[in-house]
C-alpha cells in the first residue's frame, strides 16, 4: 500500500538531477536533446532521494531500445532501481474506487 504521508514541498538537488542526465540519458545531451527530456531527470531525482517510499508515476509505457533523450521514464526509472508504475497502478494501490455501475 501507498502512504502518502505528509505532503511536503522540496527542491529538487542539482547534483542530483546532472546525475540523471548524465547516467540515465547521455552524459552528452546537446540543447535539443535536454529540452526534449523536459523535467523528467527532476521527477527521477526526488525518487533517488528515498527509493523505498517514492514510486515514479507515469503514462509512459517501457521503451528499453530507445537511447539519449528519447528514453521512457520507465527504463530511465529502471536504471536507478526506482519503482515505477502508472496510473491504473496508482489507483489500485490507493484503493481508489467510484460507485460507478455498468447500466
């Protein structure tokens, strides 16, 4: 199960972050490549911080081929030993459920 715990707010640490680019993407990304990636080695820096109780949430499917800024934040995930998983994931660890019927 999922304890969200107390919600907090956090900066994200920039060595941290160089460290994803860099072992997770490509040490050398050019411009394009980093603006492509966006803030995803952020969201894969705060699960480095605390593996054990931060699980990365995404729409993206698993992508292993895929190389430098064009890879899925599963893998990239993957990569650092940081649990990954998406929504419908999410929702059922939650316990998430609606009183929805099927008529």
């Amino acid at each position: 199960m999922i304890d969200l715990g107390e919600m907090r707010t956090e900066d994200a640490d920039a060595s941290i972050v160089a460290h994803v680019v860099s072992v997770g993407y490509a040490p050398d990304l050019t411009d394009d490549e980093v603006m492509r990636i966006g803030r995803d080695p952020f969201i894969v820096a705060y699960g480095i911080v605390d593996p054990s109780n931060r699980c990365v949430v995404t729409t993206e499917g698993s992508k292993p081929s895929r190389i430098r800024a064009n890879r899925h934040l599963p893998d990239v995930c993957a990569s650092f030993s940081i649990r990954c998983c998406n929504t419908f994931e999410l929702t059922r660890q939650l316990g998430f459920s609606t009183a929805w019927r099927k008529p």
